[in-house]
C-alpha cells in the first residue's frame, strides 16, 4: 500500500521536523508531500490526489488545522477509499470530540509517534488490529475507541534522524536534540512532555555535519530551554563555532535568568551573528507569574544580557498580552522594563488556549474568552477589554516595525530623551494605526518613514534633533536621498567635492581614476557630515562618512 505524510507549514521558509523522523522510523518507503497554506487549497488537494495515495497521515497544527479539515472532507468525498489519520498537538486533545464531529477521519493517534507510526501502518495494511495500536483513537460503530497512550520515548539516541536529501539553501531546519520542559508553564503544551531526555553530544554532531551539507543558513532547535545542562551546551556551542558553515546561523530558545556564566562566555567567543537567543519574559508581574507558574526575574534576565556580547548575539525577547491578572497598565510597564535591556527584538504575541493545557482548562475562571477556530486568541479578559486587545495589536505592529532590529534606533534614543517611555511612543503610533487614513499612509517601505514623519511631527511639532534622528536612521537602512521619500532634500556635494574625496580616498571606490569612480559616487551634505555613497550597476554598495 502506498502512503503519504503531509506537512502543511506556514511558509516556504519553514520545514516540518515530525513527518521526516516519521518517515525515517518507518523503515520502509512512504512519500512526503510538503506544501503550505499559502498555496491554494485546491492546487493543494490536486497534489494529494495525483499522488494516489491509499492512505495519508497529516501533521496537524495550529496554523494549518482549519485547512487540513477541509482537505479531509474534499478527499473523503472525492475518493473514500483512501484512509485518512491525523496526528499532532492540535488533534492530540478532545478526540472523542473530535471523531464524533468529523467523520471523514478513521483515526487520530496521540503521543510520541516514533513508537507507534509502525503500528499504525500494520493496522492500515491489515496485518494488525486497532487496538493494538498505542495512543489510536478510532470509531468502532457508534462508540470512539481511545487506546492508552504510548511511552515515551525513552531512549532519543535509538531514534533516526530526519533526513534532508533536498536542498535546504533558502529554507530553516528544525533540530531536537532533547524532549521535555523543566517548566511548568500552564499555557504550553511542552509542560506536558515528560521528563527530559537528552539526545548525545556525539549523534548531535553527526547530524548536524549531514545538516550542514543541505545548505540552509538557519537551524533551529526546538528544545524548550537548550542550556540546562552547561556542560552539554558549551560542548555543542563549540562545535557549531568550529564546524559550521560561516553563513549558517544557529538559534536557541534559553532561560535566561539561568543562564551560566561560562555559557556566555563560549557564545561571546562565536564568530559575530553565529548565535540567536529567544528567551520568553511573558510577563514581568508578579501576580500574573504566580498564576501561570512561571517565576520571571527580570533583573536576572538584565544581568545575563550583561554577560553577553549583543553586538555579536541576536536577542529575541516575548511578551504575551492577555495573561491571567494582567491589565494594560501592567503590560505597558512591563513592556518599558523589558525595552530597557536593549534586546534587538521584542515579539508580542497574543496569548493562545491550546487544547490540552491548564490555562484553557481554567479560562473561564480567570474570566478569559477566546477565538474558537485556531489558534484560539484571546479575545478579552477580566482585566484586558476586547477594545485593549485590539490596541495593542497595533502596538506589536509599530513595535515591529519601529523597534525591532534597530531599524529606528536614533529615534526611539531621541523620543526617549524627551521624557517619552517606549511604551507610550508605541502606544501613541498604535492609536494612530486605527484609523483608516493614518494606515494607509503606514504601507510600504515609504510610508513607514512618511507616517513617522507625521507622527514626530503632531506630536512633538518641527522638532530638530528629532528630525536629525530620523535622517541617521533613514541613511543608515536606505540607499536613497531622504527627499525622495519626504519631499526634503539635504544638499547634495558637487561634482568636484566627490571628486576631491576620492582623491583623498582611493580605495573607497577601488578605482584609481576619481574622474571615473565619481559617476559611482554621490554625495550629501549632513549636520557635521559629508556622507558618500558607492554604487555598481545603480546598485547601493556602502557609505562612507566624512566628519567636518
């Protein structure tokens, strides 16, 4: 019989880490058909039905469920003698509910698949009966039939690899290299995980050097907090800084209270932009922290970005809005703490009621009402209005895209300097973000800087040095002339100013003529500045600025 896993992911960029250790423990020839759910739900159907499968397993998410049930009712219809299961965090809760509600599933298997994907097929291929198979869920007449859950896996070093025979050169790869969460957080489904079990330092190498070879620039381990164990990690950091690919980049998910010293050390000793760090704040009250179970230290989190090199380690820090006793106070002050460690992100996200964890168990308590299609958002709670909520959307927006990455990193300097908090600058561009006119000067690249432009400019009048701020930070992005996109022009140099520069510095055109690199160069004059760019082909190449 013929078989096909299906991954729908996100986006092109993202990979599915599941199907392929599936595949790999199956020990025997099944397709994988990986699309997204950008693509057109019915180009998505015609690839499963060319493929004739006679049974398909679909990887079930968050971000892909709604698709999945409408591709398995198509299916179901168009040929019903394929076999159709499901597995994943998303369908791995509320399966009686699930199998009662949606007949074009013949089963839903929970746990750790790698044990009993084997099993499963048997039973598809006749050779083994339903309830044999551990953590199958599956009607038997009218009744649903839930098989106790299998084991773990307790042993992640007999596991195979996923294997990666295609190019992965514009792609991320995921990587565990260990299962479980020390953590007891109630909105994540990881404190439901098991004791945590390591895969060893050694197998670790051997699949990254396979890994390397896909070319891909980004791996992503999914180990909820990789540094734990130091001495496992400063051993793994070191082979990556010996090892990898100069252009590959590395990401963890850490604890950064706990983060030690000598693991600091061995990341500052990487080559610069080898290693990304998220660390999940969440929240930085007390109360809230209590009724979620987690104890964030914010001072902790502070002294650990101190240990670390952030000119050479991307920091990624999460808030979440819509936590339990958390109002818009709180979070804005929150937020204010968590901008002050000058992390080079900071991701808002919404607070989620997956299926299967405590917070969605006790949602109706902490007055929380949700979104009942994935990913189940928060919609309000008892301290945060449905209108709150909203806002602060807006607020991760002009978070984003005006603090994120230091994009406007003089700006935000200069803001501040006036006596405005981050929060309320951001707070004030979101409300700005809910009017229709203001959003429609917000899109595209220009009119990011045409609406902060207005904005600076209603809020603080024609302010100078504010002005002054937005030009450093649009010279240092663009390759253009800020009158381009404003409608002010700086002065642009002379011909023979150009030429002049060039004469002094040859090497900045690497070309010996400056009659001749002066066709590639242009010049502005800015506040104490002459500032040069070289082009190749109209192609922005680099700058240079001249102190007066």
């Amino acid at each position: 019989m013929k078989g096909l896993l299906v991954a729908q992911n996100a986006s092109y960029v993202h990979t599915n880490l599941a199907v392929r250790l599936l595949r790999e423990q199956l020990h025997k020839d099944i397709s994988i058909l990986e699309m997204t759910v950008n693509e057109d739900l019915h180009r998505r159907i015609g690839k499963i039905l060319l493929a004739a499968p006679d049974y398909i397993l679909y990887s079930a998410y968050i971000w892909n469920w709604t698709d999945i049930q409408r591709i398995g009712e198509y299916i179901r219809k168009a040929d019903p003698h394929i076999a159709q299961y499901v597995g994943g965090p998303e369908v791995s809760y509320d399966v009686e509910e699930r199998l009662r509600n949606e007949d074009w599933i013949d089963g839903i298997l929970r746990g750790e698949g790698e044990n009993t994907i084997g099993a499963l097929v048997e039973c598809i291929e006749g050779r083994r009966g339903r309830s044999e198979v551990a953590g199958l869920a599956y009607r038997e007449g009218e009744e649903v039939r839930v098989n106790p859950l299998p084991a773990y896996a307790s042993d992640l070093n007999a596991l195979i690899p996923a294997s990666y025979t295609e190019s992965m050169k514009n792609r991320i790869l995921y990587y565990e290299s260990m299962r479980g969460c020390p953590y007891h957080c109630s909105y994540c489904l990881s404190s439901e995980g098991g004791r945590i079990r390591y895969r060893d330092v050694k197998k670790i190498k051997e699949d990254m050097r396979e890994i390397f070879a896909t070319g891909t620039k980004l791996i992503k381990f999914v180990d909820r907090s990789f540094h734990i164990d130091p001495a496992r990690s400063v051993e793994i950091i070191d082979f990556f800084s010996e090892e990898s690919p100069a252009d590959t980049g590395i990401h963890f998910e850490m604890n950064l209270e706990h983060l030690d010293r000598e693991v600091a050390k061995h990341i500052n000793a990487a080559p610069a932009g080898k290693f990304q760090i998220e660390a999940g704040i969440q929240s930085v009250n007390p109360v809230v922290n209590a009724a979620i179970h987690r104890k964030t230290d914010i001072d902790a989190v502070g002294r650990a970005l101190q240990m670390l090199d952030t000119e050479k380690t991307h920091i990624h820090l999460d808030l979440i809005v819509g936590l339990p006793h958390e109002d818009l106070e709180s979070f804005l002050a929150g937020f204010d703490r968590v901008a002050k460690l000058g992390a080079q992100k900071i991701q808002i996200g919404f607070l989620k009621l997956l299926r299967g964890t405590e917070l969605r168990r006790r949602a109706e308590e902490f007055g929380i009402v949700y979104e009942s299609t994935p990913p189940y958002e928060v919609i309000a709670t008892a301290d945060f209005s449905a209108r709150e909520v909203i806002l602060l959307r807006n607020f991760a927006t002009a978070v984003e895209n005006y603090y994120d990455e230091a994009r406007f990193r003089e700006v935000y300097h200069a803001v501040q300097k006036k006596g405005t908090p981050p929060s309320q600058f951001y707070l004030g561009i979101a409300q700005k973000l809910q009017d229709d006119a203001h959003r429609r000067l917000f899109r595209g690249r220009d009119g990011k800087y045409r609406f902060l432009h207005r904005h600076l400019n209603e809020k603080y009048g024609r302010d100078a040095p504010l002005y002054d701020a937005l030009k450093k930070d649009f010279y240092r992005n663009e390759d253009r002339y800020i009158g381009h996109v404003l409608g002010i022009e700086d002065p642009e140099l002379s011909k023979n100013e150009v030429i002049e520069f060039l004469k002094r510095n040859p090497e900045f055109a690497s070309d010996r003529n400056p009659h001749k690199a002066a066709k590639r160069v242009r010049g502005v004059r800015l506040a104490n500045t002459k500032r040069y760019y070289l082009y190749t082909d109209g192609k922005y190449i680099r700058h240079f600025d001249e102190r007066r």
